[in-house]
C-alpha cells in the first residue's frame, strides 16, 4: 500500500496516469512458470493485405504506413462513422494445418513508430475444422496486442481454447487511425519470429475450473466482519490449511478445505470468516500461497481500488491532453443544429473505441459524485479529486444541451483526427429529442445537485 501511494503522490494526485507496473502481470507471473517443450517456426512467404507498405529486407515481415490517408478505403463507411484511415497487414496461406499438439503462438516484434498512440497489432485466425474461426459473428480469432513502442519484445498467445485443427490463415495488421496532435506520424512494426509452441504449464483461458496450482483469493483483502474464503481446485479437498501472519510468519488459523458443488463445477473451499482480526496475511495449503493480502475495514480495503478506477476514468478524458496517452483531442467531432456547429468533444470515450456517449457520460458522471458523498468525511484528497473528475463530467453534459429538449447524444469515433473542422476526417455527432435521455439526464442533474457543496459555482 505504501508502494501504491508513492505512485499516486508521483502523479500530483492523478492529473498524469499511474505508473503501470507490468512486472505485476499475469503475462509477466505467466512467463516466470512457462515449460516449453516443443517449438516450430511459422515460415514462408506473407502477402500484404490493405493499405500502407510490406518492405522486402531480412525481417519476417516488416510493415510500414502513414498514421492517416486522405481517403476511406473504398468499401468502408466513407462518413467515417466508427472507421480507421486503412487497415495495414500481412496474411500467410496454410493447407489447413492442423495446430492441436501447440497451445501458444509466440511472436517477436519491434515497434519503431513515431508518434503513434498506443501501437498495437491485431492477430487473426482462420480455422477451417470441425468449428469455423471465426464464426458468423465475427467473434472468435481475434486478439490485440499492444506494443512497447521503441522496444524489441516477445508476446505469446494462448492458443488452448481456439479451435485449430484446420488453420487456412493467420494474419498480422493494425490501423491507421491518426497520430498524436496530427504531428507528422508513421508506423513501422517489424516482426522478426513467430513460433509455434508447446506450453506444459498451462492456463485456463475459459471456463471456471482452477488449476491445480491455483489459489483463487481476494487481492484487496478481507473486510473484517464479512465472509472470508479460499477456493482451490478439488484435488485440494479435506486437506488443511493455513492462514499465515506476514509480520512473523505464525500461524494464525488453521482450517480444512470443504467440497463444494455448484453447476459450474466442483471445488475446494477454505472458509476463515470467523477470524477478524486485522493486519496482513497470506493463505497456504502444502507448498501453494498466495500473495499477502490485508483483514481490515471494508472502505480501507477498497481505497486503492477506488484510486485505481478513478486513474481509469481520467485516462478515458476525451478532448483534454492526458500526459503520456494523447494530447487534446476531437475538436472536430460536432454537430449542426438550427445553422449552428456544437463542438462534442468532452466527457469520456468508450472504454472500447473513441466514440463519445451522453448517457453513458451521464452515468459515469453520477457514480463519481454518488462516490465523492461516500468518502466526504473519511478522506478529504479522494473526494476533492473526486469532485474534480465529477466536473469535468458535468461540463460535458451541459454542453450537450441544445433547444427544445433537443441534445447531443453520440459520436461514433474509432480515429485520432485532426482537431480542423473542415477536412476529410471531421466526425458528425447525432442529435435527438428523446423524452427518455431528457428524463434520464434530468434525473441524474437532480441527484448530482444534492452532492455538490453548497459553495460550488454549479449549484
């Protein structure tokens, strides 16, 4: 905990993001364990696929583009409506090969982009078999990677629940979806390996069964008073366990594990609900622990959580510079009411693309300040911050207010554009009168109202 404040205080109370630290991972605690036992290279020649350029050198596959292009590829939307400026790739052919015996693909990229917004790749599979990769939905066979710009890095895909017993297609390719501030941008991903892989140590990628070398426990902790269990793969059955003091390494209580069925499956199961005293502890049953974690009251568990969803929320700020992420933003994302152009930036994209919600904004904007009420009297940073964020969502939603119960109600934006109303890229929000966002939005005004300090300027 004292590790994770030093971090907040690093970011003058969360107005830069959170240091991120990846050694924490599951990928990083995954490749410590990793058993490989066999290992074959993907070769052969790839094909390009969309736009952008497959430079011919010593790489496997070296791929370079623009960030943007002054045209919409010509079967995409050309309102640009949730679309990138091109989609960049190479594909390698395979004679439906079949791929069970491997549970891994590893690749080895380098990212040497100039300022490009968080660089990812997209891996795709085509699988021919028994059960079609992907299905009609388009559901399955996709998966992002996001790059260490500047860096040379190993990445593994766990392959254990995609169905691969007639592989006809693998493909590498990412976006060009506009750079940081519009500045003069270029991507340049080079993958040097892909590998097929045999992973002894496996994981579960779906489904609700552990593994046997798996604890599945409260990270945060436990509130004192409240129920406290362990669930551990069934083999662990009627065996002891221990809770363990991390101050002097005694033993502080002792159990059995239980069996437990649900539909889901059958489990092992530790319950130590009635110890409640506070302090820091890990659980161990044989030579399997966990990480230490805390018995303390409920709302001091919950405090770096809580700091750690706000860091979420700031990151999504869409239309202000975010240190690290992306400068302002989507100045051009508007709309045209009565010979009037409104500006729609604000608020906070979409957890999955760049698009722009009022309701959605509105919700979340209404949980910060029901939050900010919570922890008024208990920690005065967290709720001044709080506030801060809660503001920034407020503004948003004013500025969405149009005439007559019309509003600006959503933009669908998957690209960085050039912040210039008038060029190939601007975004046009959509405009409704709709008793039920007006009723929505009217509701939710009324409760922030009763949040705010009776000395705010938005009262």
């Amino acid at each position: 905990m004292k590790k994770f404040y030093q971090d907040l205080l690093a970011t003058n109370i969360l107005h830069k993001p959170l240091t991120v630290h990846k050694e924490e991972s599951f990928e990083s605690e995954s490749l410590k364990k990793e058993k490989i036992i066999q290992q074959v290279p993907i070769l052969g020649e790839w094909e390009q696929i969309g736009r952008g350029k497959l430079v011919k050198d010593d790489a496997l596959i070296h791929l370079k583009s623009p960030a943007r292009f002054e045209t919409y590829p010509a079967d995409w939307p050309q309102d640009g409506d949730y679309t990138s400026f091109g989609m960049i790739g190479a594909k390698r052919i395979f004679a439906n090969e079949n791929w069970e015996s491997f549970n891994q693909l590893k690749l080895v990229v380098t990212s040497n982009c100039k300022n490009i917004i968080n660089p990812a790749i997209t891996i795709s599979f085509t699988n021919d078999g028994k059960i079609k990769v992907p299905d009609k939905y388009d559901r399955e066979g996709h998966h992002v990677i996001n790059l260490e710009n500047k860096k040379t890095q190993e990445y593994r895909l766990n392959l254990s629940n995609l169905s691969r017993d007639a592989i006809s297609k693998l493909e590498i390719t990412f976006n060009a979806n506009g750079s940081y501030m519009n500045l003069p941008a270029e991507w340049d991903i080079v993958v040097e390996q892909v590998f097929l892989e045999t992973n002894q140590e496996k994981t579960n990628v779906k489904g609700w069964q552990l593994l046997e070398n798996d604890l599945s426990y409260s990270h945060i902790g436990y509130p004192k008073e409240s129920t406290k269990t362990v669930i551990a793969h069934n083999k662990h059955i009627d065996e002891r366990f221990r809770l363990v003091s991390k101050e002097n390494s005694e033993n502080v209580y002792e159990g059995t594990f239980k069996k437990i069925d649900k539909t889901v499956g059958t489990y092992a199961i530790a319950d130590f609900s009635d110890y409640e005293i506070s302090g820091e502890y890990y659980f161990q049953v044989g030579d399997l622990k966990t990480k230490s974690f805390k018995i303390a009251d409920y709302e001091n568990l919950l405090k770096s959580s809580l700091w750690k969803s706000l860091n979420f929320v700031f990151c999504e700020r869409c239309g202000c510079p975010v240190s690290g992420i992306h400068g302002t933003c989507h100045q051009d994302v508007y709309a045209e009411f009565n010979d009037r152009k409104i500006i729609f930036n604000g608020g906070w994209h979409d957890a999955g693309d760049l698009s722009q919600q009022l309701v959605q904004s509105a919700e979340v904007t209404l949980g910060i300040f029901e939050l900010a009420e919570k922890v008024k009297n208990s920690d005065p940073v967290l709720y001044a911050r709080l506030l801060e964020e809660g503001e920034w969502g407020l503004d948003f939603i004013f500025k969405t207010r149009l005439r007559n119960g019309y509003r600006l109600t959503s933009a669908g934006v998957s690209r960085w554009t050039d912040n210039q109303i008038g060029s190939m890229d601007d975004a046009k929000a959509r405009v409704h009168n709709s008793p039920y966002d007006n009723f929505l939005i009217t509701g939710i005004l009324a409760k922030i109202y009763l949040s705010l300090p009776t000395e705010s300027d938005l009262r």
